[in-house]
C-alpha cells in the first residue's frame, strides 16, 4: 500500500517522536516526506491546514503533533492542554478524511486509561472509569481524538490506526524541569546537581511504577503500522478501529528510575523525596499484545536507553557551559 515515493506527512517533525520518526523513514528511503515548521503553519488553524492538505496532495499522515508535558505543566495549564491538543487533532483529522488519505496514523497516549485499571491495562479499559486528576485536560483531549477517528472509520470507512504509547523518552525531548516529564526533567536535575554539588529533590514519593519506551522503538512501532496491509488489521480487529497499545511490558519505580539515573551519571550527592506533591497513578502499564501480534516488539532497554540519551544530553550541555 506504502510506496517508497508516498507523500507523507509528519504533523509535528520538530518533537519527541516526529523528529524519531522522520529519521526513520529517511534511513529507510522514503523520498516524499512532508513536513512544515510551526511558524508556517499553525495546525490550531483549519483554514492554513485545509489549504496545506489541499496543496501538498498528501497520502498519509502521521500525527505526532501535539501540547505535551509533565504533571506539573499539566496541572497549572488543562485549558491550554484540552484546547490546543483539541484544535490540532479535530483540524488534522478533519482533513484526513476530507481528502481521503490512504492511511492516518493517531498518537494517543496511555494516560487515557482510568485511574484504577486493572493491570496490564487492555485497550478495552478506555472510558471505564475516572481518569487521573494531574493529566486529565490532556487525556481528554486524546480521548476525543480517539472517538473522531473511530466515527471517521465507522461512518465514511476511512483507514485510521490509533496507536496508545506508554511514557517515552529520547535524546529530543523536552528537559525543563518544570514542564518536562519524568526521565528528562530527572536527566536535567542531577547533571545540574553534579555540576554545582547539590542534593537532587524528587517530586513525590518515589513509589509509583511506570513503563518506559524509548521513542525509536515507537518509530518502528508506527512504521510497522503505516505498512500493515489491511487484510492483516481486518483478521485482528474485524469491523473495530484499530487501537493498539504500545509498551514494553516492564515496570521500574520512580525511586529505581532516579537511582539508576544517578548511577549512570555517577552522582554522589543525596536523592531526597518531596511527598507534598502528587504522584499520579500509582501503576501503570499496558497490555501490548494486540501491538505484536502486528510483528513489533520493543529492542531498546531502558538502561541502554539511557545511557544513550543521558551521554547525548551531557555533551550537549557541556558544550553550553563552555
């Protein structure tokens, strides 16, 4: 279906996983890849998106476009959080299905899930109970994308894969402390606590569970979805949307995460927990059998992972302090 001259868009090629996955398809010599710097095109304006979509002649999209940071940034800013993910994601959608594109990829995330889910949460979990306080403008937000594609795919038989991503972490991520997420904004705080031989205090206290991917495996994850015939999607979800949850299946503590950090940055100060602030869910981690079944399985561990990004972000760094 994929060629490797298909006109591709990568709403969002600046971020996280845009920039991740844009390298992958050049690695793998996708020649017409779409892309367009937030400055030219506000995808918070349908009339600029319409007219893009309309004069690039775009065949699939991938949405990896959106307003993303941590507990922090997410709990001083849920209206700018719900409005801006809702207007970039309703207007790209919108324009899909105009302009009827082979296939559209959505990104979601796995804080769409209840507080309370069972775990490992299964995708029929989504709308089952109270979502988490701290990130729930942003939940909602990917919640209502999900529900657009699925009308989109149900009523005019558009071809949209959803795909829910546990945390991600990589070597362009966001490393504010403030608004970053956990492994970025940790990253930040003991190599400047290195530098000036202080203590490093962590949000919370340290016992919840997370799962984390490294957003090269997310690439691949997307890729495999972009090139998955539809025969293959039908077996697995018949007349369903296809939603697939994307995760590696290990949990680690956010009190072994920032030891494990500390050790590979050789951090000798003390790592002291602040319990005035929320830890979010308690656990969570996602069931990604669906994912596998499509041929993806995660490669990267989280040790080698981040050591990558932690040795990446040191250089950068260092080079800043000159």
């Amino acid at each position: 279906m994929i060629k490797k001259k298909s006109r591709i868009f990568i709403a969002g090629h600046n971020g996280l996983v845009g920039s991740s996955v844009l390298g992958l398809l050049k690695k793998k010599n996708y020649s017409n890849l779409i892309i367009e710097n937030k400055r030219n095109l506000d995808l918070r304006n349908y009339h600029n998106v319409d007219k893009f979509f309309k004069k690039k002649k775009i065949e699939f999209l991938i949405i990896c476009a959106a307003r993303v940071g941590g507990i922090m940034a997410n709990s001083k800013y849920p209206t700018e959080f719900l409005l801006e993910n809702l207007q970039i994601q309703n207007n790209l959608l919108t324009c899909a299905n105009k302009y009827n594109l082979k296939r559209t990829i959505f990104l979601g995330s796995s804080c769409i899930y209840p507080k309370y889910s069972k775990t490992p949460i299964k995708e029929n979990n989504l709308l089952n109970g109270k979502l988490e306080k701290t990130n729930e403008a942003y939940a909602l937000a990917k919640i209502a994308g999900i529900k657009l594609s699925q009308f989109i795919y149900s009523q005019y038989g558009k071809d949209i894969i959803c795909l829910m991503p546990t945390n991600i972490y990589g070597t362009n991520d966001n490393f504010q402390e403030k608004t970053g997420h956990v492994i970025p904004g940790l990253i930040t705080k003991f190599l400047k606590a290195k530098r000036n031989r202080k203590d490093v205090e962590v949000l919370g206290t340290g016992k919840p569970l997370r799962e984390f991917l490294h957003v090269d495996d997310l690439s691949n994850a997307i890729y495999v979805s972009l090139k998955i015939s539809k025969k293959k999607l039908k077996k697995i979800f018949d007349s369903e949307l296809p939603l697939l949850n994307v995760g590696t299946g290990q949990n680690i503590s956010i009190k072994n995460l920032a030891n494990l950090i500390s050790k590979i940055i050789n951090f000798k100060g003390k790592i002291l927990f602040n319990k005035q602030f929320p830890d979010g869910t308690y656990k969570k981690n996602l069931d990604s059998r669906l994912m596998r079944k499509l041929g993806w399985s995660p490669k990267i561990k989280l040790k080698e992972g981040l050591e990558k990004v932690i040795s990446k972000r040191y250089q950068k760094v260092k080079r800043a302090n000159r």
